[in-house]
C-alpha cells in the first residue's frame, strides 16, 4: 500500500504537486489542517463557491466579545456583582463546518453545502460530512459522510497523496449529488 502512495504521488502531475503538502504526522492540528483545506479545494473545484457570510460573522461576534471583555475588566464593579454584564450566550450552526457553499453556478433544485469534518484527538480516524445548508428545503438532500484512518492519504513522510483524497471527497460530493431513488 505504501508503494503504491508513493507511485501515486510521483505520478501525479497536478500544479500542487510541485510543493507536496506535507503535515507533521504526529500532530493531529497539523493533518486535520492540511485535510480540511484541501477538502475546501477540492469542493470549490467542483463549482460550489464558498459563502463567506458565516466567517464574516464570527469575526463581527469576535470583535464584539472581545469589546465587552474590555468593558467587564474596566467596570467599576467586581467580579460578584458585574456577572450579568459578562454573560453572553452565542449559538452558531458552525460546529465542525469546514466549508459553507452556495448552490452551484446554474442550479435551480439545489442548496449550498455545509461541509463537516472531525479527527478526534489521538484518533487517525478522519469523518468528513456533507449536508444541505437548509436541511429543511425541499431542495435539501440527505447529509452524506465517510470516515476512514488518514493513514490512507499520506505517505510514512507525510507528504498527502492528493490523488488519494481528491478520489474519495469527489465520491462523496457524487454520493450527495445524486439524484434519491423515488419509491413507486
């Protein structure tokens, strides 16, 4: 299987392979990272263009926490009596999302992805998800995912065999894609 990897990663001649992605095998931020954006590349490839709304929106929350922190640590009262001024409760659909899409370019029965991956600490398994960004539109397909051990897209170098990913996160944006069986 290694062998095979490494004729895989010779032989491929895309453009990102003129400066191999290479993750440091033994931190698990590093593989997740360096999986997450090519997943994104690969998915923006296929024609969704990324929603930045969501992003843009967690920088205005960031910013507008890190203004009240100012506030609360300048605030004539202490700690006890200023924790209501302190409590802020955000909720965002973000939780794994990789990825926000809008429907590709042409579409008319489609909706923009939310693209969802996970790598638990001291796990190689690797779950990558795709769901409808409005799960509740009749246009919204049934969320899709695969999960598999990350020893699998890179070499013992650490070098990503894109090739090897690029195969699996194309089947699963088909698997999505597809059309549902209709029951008669």
């Amino acid at each position: 299987m290694q062998e095979k990897k490494t004729d895989m990663a010779a032989n491929n001649t895309n453009s990102s392979n003129k400066n191999p992605k290479k993750a440091n095998l033994l931190d698990h931020h590093s593989i997740k990272h360096l999986l997450d954006e090519s997943v994104s590349e690969i998915v923006t490839g296929r024609g969704y263009a990324e929603d930045v709304r969501m992003s843009n929106f967690r920088l205005l929350m960031g910013s507008i926490i890190i203004i009240i922190a100012l506030l609360a640590q300048f605030y004539p009262k202490k700690f006890p009596e200023n924790r209501d001024f302190l409590i802020l409760i955000l909720y965002t659909k973000e939780k794994n999302a990789i990825l926000f899409t809008h429907p590709p370019e042409g579409s008319f029965n489609s909706t923009g992805l939310v693209v969802s991956s996970k790598l638990p600490r001291f796990s190689d398994i690797y779950t990558l998800s795709i769901a409808s960004v409005d799960p509740k539109s009749k246009a919204a397909k049934e969320p899709v995912e695969f999960t598999k051990s990350v020893t699998q897209w890179f070499t013992k170098d650490g070098i990503l065999v894109e090739g090897l990913l690029w195969k699996d996160v194309e089947g699963l944006v088909n698997d999505y894609a597809r059309e549902p069986k209709k029951n008669k």
